[in-house]
C-alpha cells in the first residue's frame, strides 16, 4: 500500500512539474533587454520598451502581474522549458523550429528582417556581395540560422553574438562589416539611437525570415496561451495597443488585422 501510495504522489509531483502554467498572480516573462525600442534596461535598472509596455497592459488586463526576467536570447527557451519561465516576450519570430519547442499566442506585431551596412561600401544581402566580408548576428535569433545557412558555406565569415548592442559595438567600430537583425530595431535601435545616417538598412526576405512575432509559452500551456490571447485582444479593443505603439515608433504601424 505505501509503495503504491509513493508511486501516486510521485506521479502527481511529475504532472505537475511537467504541466502547464500555475494559475499564479503572477506571469514570469523571460526577456532579453538589448533589443530597444522593444526592451532595454534604464539607467536606475528598471525596463523599458514597446514590449514591456505592452506586457504590462496585457498582464493588467487579465488581472496578473508581469515579472520580468532578464535571459540571453539564446537561453530563453531553455529557460521556459526548465519552468524558469512561464513566457517569453522578447521580440521572438514565429519559426517553424520554434514552433516544434514553444506554443505561440496570437501574433503580437510584425516587421521583416534587414542588413545593416555602411552605405558607401555599397553592399547588397547576397553571397556575392558579401563574400571575403565579415557579418554579425546575434546568437540563438533566427537571422543566425540564416547566416549560417545561407552564408556560411560561400566564403562569408559569420561572427556570433551573445547580445544585440555588442554586434552594434563591432558594426560602428569596422570590426564587422554588415549585421542581420530586426528591420525595425534597426531602423529605431541602431540608426535613429546612434544618429547614424551613413547606414542602409535593406529589407531582407527569406523564408528562414519569417516577419510575425509573438509571446511563447511551454507547449502544453494552452490556457496561458488563452488568458494572454484575451489580454492581447482587450488591449487592441481599448485603444492601449495604438497608444504604445505610437509611443515608440510614432505613425509606424506594427500590426493590423
């Protein structure tokens, strides 16, 4: 009887640890917060950006409380399938390799993918272009994925980085000489932050690119995935998503139905 006992409770124990979100006051959200306009850290070490904005109004919404977790991009979904994380906000694309790890909310904003690069190099996204050149992208994004199979096996160097500012860092520096990344983020987080109008910014279009971006949670978490659904469509309904949206990116629209 006691052995058959510890085998309930132990199964139950799995269920549980293995199951889905805990219906909690509180939503961990994992976030890499080196991606402004979206996410980035203040100078007193508070967060700001479109995404925690929005995260934040989802959460009261659904009468919840965001906790934001700061992850390296590429330890997120680790991080939400270790239950480090109930969710990742974190300007994550919809990809079909994701998509085999991750449940996706509906989709939150969308923007296409771009080449940053010094307009008097003249340089183009193509594999004649950018051969014998170095490029940068951030690791664990879906732009590293493309590099390496796009590039990496046609003389193009592919130089990986562990966040977004620091492929910047080397960009302004010469030390890479094109990097792959968000359109958007580029255009706000890296031409118009740096003032640095000597860059092209050239949209890039693949199918390992894929423009729609959205909140990820552990596969089984369906009624998580619902309740930010409901908090994403009230969000909409009561003008709050226009708000922020116009808060950072002005006219730009990021989403429409």
């Amino acid at each position: 009887m006691k052995n058959n006992l510890r085998v309930a409770v132990l199964a139950v124990s799995t269920l549980l640890c293995a199951g889905s979100y805990a219906a909690s006051d509180t939503i961990r959200i994992g976030v890499d917060a080196t991606f402004p306009p979206f996410e980035s850290i203040k100078a007193d070490g508070s967060l700001e950006g479109f995404e925690i904005d929005l995260g934040n109004a989802i959460c009261a919404e659904i009468k919840k409380t965001c906790k934001w977790v700061p992850y390296n991009f590429d330890g997120l979904i680790p991080g939400l399938k270790a239950h480090k994380l109930d969710a990742i906000f974190s300007s994550m694309g919809i990809t079909e390799k994701r998509r085999k790890q991750v449940l996706y909310t509906d989709v939150v904003w969308t923007g296409f993918s771009s080449m940053l690069s010094r307009s008097s190099e003249g340089l183009l996204p193509t594999v004649d272009s950018l051969k014998g050149k170095t490029i940068g992208v951030q690791m664990g994004s879906m732009q590293e994925e493309f590099a390496q199979k796009r590039y990496g096996e046609h003389g193009v160097n592919i130089k990986i980085y562990q966040d977004q500012d620091s492929v910047y860092t080397d960009l302004l520096s010469g030390r890479i000489d094109a990097s792959f990344q968000d359109m958007i983020q580029a255009q706000f987080g890296f031409i118009n932050a740096y003032k640095k109008n000597g860059y092209s910014n050239q949209k890039v279009e693949d199918k390992l690119l894929p423009a729609d971006t959205a909140i990820a949670v552990r596969k089984n978490d369906q009624k998580l995935a619902e309740l930010l659904n409901k908090g994403l469509k009230l969000v909409h309904q009561n003008g709050t998503y226009d708000q922020i949206q116009t808060k950072y990116f002005g006219d730009l629209k990021l989403y429409s139905e």
